[in-house]
C-alpha cells in the first residue's frame, strides 16, 4: 500500500503521487491562520 499511495506516480494528475495531490489539495483550500511574514495583519 505504500508504493501505491506514496511511490506511484498517476498521468491523471501530472504525474503526482496520489499523496502529493492530497496534500496540495489541503494547502489550497485550508485558510491560512497566520500571516506570511511581510503581511499586514488585520487586527
């Protein structure tokens, strides 16, 4: 299981493994809690 999730890379999605994919998937559409640094900060 762990050549097939973490090894493998899958034409489908450009040639990622399918645990990169996740874990980029995650990064887009998890709300950043704090600022990158140079931000300006709303509080």
């Amino acid at each position: 299981m762990h050549w097939f999730n973490e090894d493998r890379l899958h034409s489908s999605i450009g040639y990622l493994t399918p645990i990169e994919m996740e874990n980029a998937y995650y990064r887009e559409i998890a709300p950043r809690q704090q600022p990158l640094p140079g931000e300006l900060a709303l509080h």
